[in-house]
C-alpha cells in the first residue's frame, strides 16, 4: 500500500493534477517511518513545478487587539484576556517604514495586517491608501494586506490604491470550523476568497494546524483551497497563546508538521505553500526540511503577536540548502 499510494501521488504531483481527498487520507495512513520516502516524493514534486527559488514574505500588525471574533487560537480577541498589546490603526509613515525594513532583509513581499472582523472606517481605508500608494513609489516587493472581511468595493478601492494581494485564511475545514471560531460563518471567509479572486487579486488563504483537528479536516481544508484557487496557501502551526482557549494545547510534533506540509504540496502540486506561524516552536531543529516537504515559501521577520526567527539566519538556511529567494517581478 505504501510504495502504491506515493508512486501515485508522485505521478499525479508530477503531472500537476494533485492527488483526491481520497487518496490524500491514504498518505495520511502512513507511518512516521514512510517519513522520509514522502519527503523524498514531495520534494521533488515542488522542484519540479517550482524550482529552487523561496518566495520570502513579511507582514507588519497594523492594528492590533480589540477583535471581536472569538477564534480559539487567537490573542487579539476581547474575548479573551491575554494582555496583548492594543492599539489602532498604524500611520501610513510607520508602515511604509516597516515595509522597507523588510526589504531591507529579503522579503519579496509584505502583507499590512490587522485585527478585527473588517476594516470599513474611512479614516483606516485612507490610511490603508495612503500606505499603498507610498509603497507602489518607494518599495519594489509586492504589496498584499489581510484585513478581514471585506466588501467589493472596499476590495476595488484597495486594489485601484496599489495593493496587488490578498490573504484571507479559512483557517480551517469546514465541519470543523463551528469549534474553532462561532461569530461569524464560514461561508463568509469563502466568499471574501471567491470575490478576491474575481477582482484579480493573487490570493492567499491557509489555515492553521494543531487547533485539535483531525487529518480529515486537513485534507478537506486543502481540498476547499484547492476548488477556490488559492494563489498561495500559508500552513501555521499553533503556537498556544496564555489565555486563550487552545493555551493548554500541545505543539505537534515536527515529523506531523512535515506531514501536513507534504499533504498541502501533493494536493496542489503547482500552488505556493508557505510556512508561517508555530514555525520554530513546532519544526524546532527540522525546520530545513520543510523544503524537502514541498514548502516553497516562508515567512520571514516577527509574526502577529509573538518574535519570529533572525531573518540572517534564515537567509542563511536557504543557502545551505542551495535554494534562493525569488524576486518582485
């Protein structure tokens, strides 16, 4: 069974088609010890479509807590009482400045980042233009912003001001979603999905893992992604916030994330796969090998509420692996 579904997944990742959900839940089956003959598949699927170059991304956190939303995993909700640090929307100046820091260190493209179901108000869609239209002028990286659930007018105004990506996560599979978050409907994040893409935008939508959900409902959030079109899909890893209500979950274990990222490349064979959040606390020393298991992408610099890695180090990661960074156009 083992050497029958990876040849599989090998064929139909090489030709580009991905493997079903059917056939995903059989690699699912697969012991830890296959780990390395399913790194072994994966890797060469991501080389083959996508090359030795990384697509190095970044983001800045906007605006920070106050959110209403009650997502299990995360800090910024008022729901929860976490002692994350608060405040408004950022002055264009502070996020242009970030951006260039940004650049500075490799990134190829930077995502602006705030909390809260929507950014509607006037005063944050100026701020949000003004940025834009900034780094269009001074920046060469590509301009992408997660700011929830937003209108087709809003998404136009945005998209005419320069920005030329959007990430919205469904951050998990569908039956599962109802314990994760229960303020707003899944349907809603799909369509923010459906109408980005029909407005033009690359996007990028992910999830995160380890929130307790079961390989069924990996495989069924990739293949959801997959039937959108996901531009890029971003896998994060929980890292569990004090207060919240995942604060007791455990890490998952390297060998698992390795697996889920394998999982993501075989079902989309040709899709960016990017590895952001949870990354050092999960991979630990196996952070190399998210390459091997078809990553193609990596978030570099500080995550939303925690510190991410030295982006030297980082940079330098990739050039032991013989890999480089992609560049903006």
């Amino acid at each position: 069974m083992k050497n029958g579904i990876l040849a599989l997944a090998l064929e139909k990742g090489l030709e580009g088609t991905g493997v079903t959900p059917a056939e995903a839940l059989a690699i699912t089956e697969l012991p830890e010890t296959s780990i390395y003959e399913l790194l072994a598949v994966s890797e060469r699927v991501r080389r083959t479509h996508l090359g030795v170059e990384v697509n190095l991304c970044s983001i800045v956190n906007a605006k920070s807590g106050l959110c209403k939303e009650d997502c299990s995993f995360c800090a910024q909700s008022v729901k929860y009482s976490t002692g994350v640090t608060e405040y408004p929307m950022s002055e264009p100046g502070k996020i242009v400045g970030a951006a260039k820091e940004a650049a500075a260190f490799g990134a190829r493209e930077f995502s602006i980042v705030t909390s809260g179901t929507a950014i509607e108000k006037e005063r944050d869609i100026a701020a949000l233009t003004s940025a834009l239209r900034s780094m269009k002028e001074s920046v060469a990286m590509e301009r992408c912003a997660s700011l929830g659930i937003l209108s087709r007018d809003t998404l136009m105004k945005l998209k005419e001001s320069g920005l030329e990506s959007y990430h919205h996560n469904l951050e998990t599979g569908r039956s599962f979603f109802p314990k994760v978050c229960t303020t707003h409907e899944y349907d809603e994040d799909v369509e923010v999905v459906r109408t980005a893409k029909e407005l033009g935008f690359h996007v990028c939508s992910g999830g995160i893992f380890g929130l307790g959900e079961g390989w069924d409902v990996r495989v069924e959030l990739f293949a959801t992604l997959k039937e959108l079109g996901a531009d890029s899909v971003p896998i994060n890893f929980l890292n569990p916030r004090p207060g919240t209500p995942l604060e007791n979950a455990q890490n998952l274990k390297p060998v698992e994330c390795l697996k889920i990222i394998a999982l993501g490349r075989l079902m989309m064979p040709k899709t960016d796969i990017v590895v952001c959040g949870g990354r050092q606390v999960n991979l630990r020393d196996l952070q190399p090998l998210i390459f091997a298991a078809g990553a193609n992408g990596m978030m570099i610099g500080n995550y939303l509420t925690t510190p991410g890695r030295e982006p030297g180090d980082d940079l330098q990661m990739l050039a032991d692996l013989g890999l480089r960074p992609r560049g903006y156009k």
